[in-house]
C-alpha cells in the first residue's frame, strides 16, 4: 500500500525552479533513499513532504503531495499535527539543551498529555526502539549535551518516535557520526521500518544501496530513476544513474 | 574517469592476455596433433603454468576491486564476469594440456581419413576462432560478436554427437589402430568441451554489457534468427 504519493510537484526558490515534475509513490513500510549530487533537490524534495519549506522566504510548490490520502498541502491541514505525523531527524543531531527524559517526553507534554505514568512509559518504549535505552536507563535526568554525537542522534530518533508518527524523514541522518555510530543508526533504520516508512537522503551510496528497498535519484531537480534498490545499484536503466553511482560524476 | 577506471583496465588487459594464451595453446595443439609435434605438445604442457598464473592474478585484481572500490552496476558485472570468464579459460587451458598429454602419450601420426572423418581439422579451426572472437568481444565490449559464439558451438556438439559412430566405424575398419583411434575421438570430446567452455565467455559478455543472464535459457536462439 502507498503510503506517499507525489504528482508532478514542482517547486520554486523565488525563480529558481529547483524541482521538475517529481511524480512517485512510496509503501507503507518501507525505507526509499534519495540519492544525487548537492543541489540536485533532494533535501527540498524531502522537506516538503512535511512542509518545511514553509519557513523558507519565496518558497511555492506546485503539484500534489498526498499523505495516507490526504492532500498535506490542503488548508485544512494542520501543520503541527502533520509534523507529528511525518517526523524529521536532521543531519546535525539537535537534542533540546534538556535532559534525555525532557527531550522524549517534550513532544508528548506539548500536546497536553499530563500522565507522568504514561509519559514516563512512552519515554522508555521511544528509547528502548531507538535502541538508547540500555546506555541512558541510568542517567535519565543528565543533559542531553553530554551524550556522545551518535548517541545524540539516537535520541532525536527517540524525540520523533514518542509522537508516534507513521512516516520519518531523515536527512543524511549519519553524515556526522562516526563509522560505528552509524552502523547503529543503519541497524536501526532497518529495525524501525518494520512499524514505520522511512525517506532518507543519503551522500553514501554505500549507505543507500545497505539499507533502502527503493531509490530515488536526482539531478538538477528532476528524478532521472526511481526503482528498486537492487536494480538501480546492479543495472540502472538510465545512463546518467550509472554515471553517477559509478561515480564518474557528481 | 573513476579511481577504478585504471584497476579495471589492468583487469581487462590480463583477461585478454588470458585469452590470447589459451588460444594460442589450442593452435599448437591443432599443429601438434596433425603434425605429430612432440616437442610442440611439451611446449603447451609447460606453458599450462602461464595460464594457472594468469587465473591467480585476475583472481587477485576482482579481489582487490571488489574489497577496495565497492562496484556497482557494470564495473560490479564486469568484477563479476571476469571471475567467470577466467576460470573458463583456466578449465580451456586444462583440456589444452589434456590433448597435448595425449599427443605425447600415444605418439602415432593420424591417418589423413581419421582426421577428415572426426572432422579434426574443423574442430580445432571453429574452437580457435571461437576464442579469437572472445578475445575481441572482451576488448571491444562487443556483444554481437559474443552472439555469433553461439552458432559455432552447435557445429562443435553436433560433431561430438556423431564422434561415437565414427569411431566405432574406424575401429572396425583399422582393429589395429584402436590407440589412436580412441585418442582422436578424446581429442573431439576435449574440443567439444572447450566449445562451450567458449560459450560460456560469451554469455558473460553479454552478461557484463547488457546485463542479461543467458546462461541455461534459449535466448540466444532467438537473438540469432
């Protein structure tokens, strides 16, 4: 089942056109990878899939972009709720300069829920799936900042879990951490997919090619392919996707 | 250009010398056999060890492409079709050695009627151009000419398939010369089997440049007419 479905969305930076006609649907469950050079769109592409781009001066979308049937993009949509429901986790992990537990539960408080019982519950569930909650069980109440960059990360993960959304968006999610930090965060990736969909922008083709069923890959702001992962990474149908996976650009 | 680029040039480069060896083996087998050339049938005993070298190098370079450079798409086919094509080439090179182990062992020159009805001469002549076209079709990336392997190796099977009878024909008809008779009929049996050997190069050809998997399908049957 299509969890996700774009029609011919193009989007403007002021005169900038910087997506062209970008038309694909995405399952329910699974993990798609957006792959191409910087600039390409991607980012943008990702990004409006929970209206970030709203923030962004002279940003106008045109096309359709619909979320578990409904158009985001309608005025009857509400934002916040929408973000609820389709996360973010950010290259550069952002915990709240709060403790873990406050970072977890911040979401959950704004939203009104006063059960501390419940929230402390959801706050251990969120940790335990984003596979935090053995090394932070202890020290719940120490800041967020002193946890390690990969563990940082990780508890971003936890911060959009707690919401319960249906659909994570993660912008090179590991670009930052190191070699092991983000075998976890790949590990997890490939745990959380089971509950969730997952979009990832991706520099790592390697990365892309590990842990995506389906990949997008993009060039000055059009989708030149979009196919299973296997096929694109094994005999690419388009002669500017072989190119650039080979890497003889980009 | 890739950081590959040149690892795969080199590879290519002794994927084809590979080739240009064992083909030269099978001519001197072919002028061992029909001149009764023991020292030539030596010759390609000894060399049999470039070959096995040649195995362990492209064995070594798809090693190292494939640990240090994370091929995809062709680069990853070709990694992968030269891993195949040269163990091909290794097993061609022992049937070489085989005929030419024959050669020494049993060292009676074929009658000009025993060579013509095994058809010697066409076998040794249909399996060398074999892989002189392989050997072009590796360099030139050329998949037509990987096809036209497919046509020859029918005459090889069809020859193998009648070797039987005619070696029970010769060995009626020269009960004296049963020995050579039956060391021209393993010679046609070896060649049959370097045909599709030769064959298989072929589809990998295809395999690397196209991305289609020929091997146990008739598609080449199609593609021909």
């Amino acid at each position: 089942m299509n969890i996700i479905t774009t029609k011919n969305v193009n989007a403007y930076y002021g005169d900038n056109h910087v997506l062209k006609d970008i038309t694909l649907e995405i399952e329910q469950n699974s993990v798609t990878a957006f792959i191409g050079p910087s600039g390409c769109g991607k980012s943008t592409f990702l990004r409006t899939l929970n209206r970030m781009n709203d923030y962004i001066d002279g940003f106008r979308k045109e096309g359709d972009i619909i979320i578990d049937g409904s158009d985001i993009y309608d005025k009857s949509i509400r934002v916040e709720e929408l973000r609820q429901k389709v996360g973010m986790v950010f290259q550069k992990p952002n915990p709240f300069p709060k403790t873990i537990f406050e970072n977890v539960a911040y979401g959950l408080k704004i939203q009104g829920e006063k059960d501390k019982s419940k929230i402390a519950h959801v706050v251990e569930e969120s940790l335990k799936n984003s596979a935090l909650w053995d090394e932070v069980k202890e020290n719940l109440n120490k800041s967020a900042l002193s946890l390690s960059g990969g563990q940082q990360q990780r508890l971003c993960i936890a911060r959009t879990l707690a919401v319960q959304p249906s659909i994570i968006l993660m912008d090179e999610p590991a670009s930052a951490l190191d070699p092991i930090s983000t075998a976890k965060i790949e590990e997890l990736i490939a745990q959380l997919k089971e509950d969730y969909t997952i979009v990832i922008v991706t520099h790592n083709m390697q990365q892309a090619s590990r842990i995506s069923d389906k990949t997008a890959f993009f060039y000055m702001g059009d989708m030149i392919e979009y196919d299973k992962t296997k096929d694109i990474f094994t005999h690419p149908k388009n002669e500017r996707t072989e190119n650039y996976i080979t890497g003889r650009f980009g | 250009m890739s950081n590959l680029d040149p690892e795969l040039e080199a590879l290519k480069h002794n994927l084809v010398d590979m080739l240009a060896l064992v083909n030269s083996q099978l001519s001197k087998c072919k002028e061992a056999t029909l001149n009764e050339d023991l020292n030539l049938a030596k010759e390609v005993v000894s060399r049999e060890k470039r070959v096995n070298a040649l195995d362990l190098a492209i064995d070594k370079d798809c090693e190292n492409i494939l640990a240090l450079y994370t091929p995809v798409a062709t680069d990853l086919r070709f990694v992968l079709a030269s891993l195949k094509i040269s163990n091909d080439l290794e097993r061609i090179g022992d049937n070489a050695e085989g005929i030419a182990g024959l050669l020494i062992h049993v060292m009676e020159k074929a009658t000009e009627e025993m060579v013509s009805k095994f058809k010697l001469n066409e076998m040794f002549d249909v399996t060398i151009s074999m892989l002189s076209d392989m050997e072009e079709a590796v360099e030139n990336e050329d998949t037509a000419l990987a096809r036209q392997i497919f046509a020859k190796d029918e005459f090889l099977n069809e020859n193998n398939r009648n070797a039987d009878s005619i070696a029970k024909e010769l060995i009626l008809q020269y009960p004296d010369n049963i020995k050579l008779i039956l060391k021209l009929f393993s010679i046609v049996r070896k060649l049959e089997r370097v045909g599709d050997l030769a064959k298989n190069i072929g589809e990998e050809v295809i395999f690397h440049i196209e991305a289609k998997v020929l091997k146990h399908k008739k598609d080449q049957k199609k593609k021909k007419k």
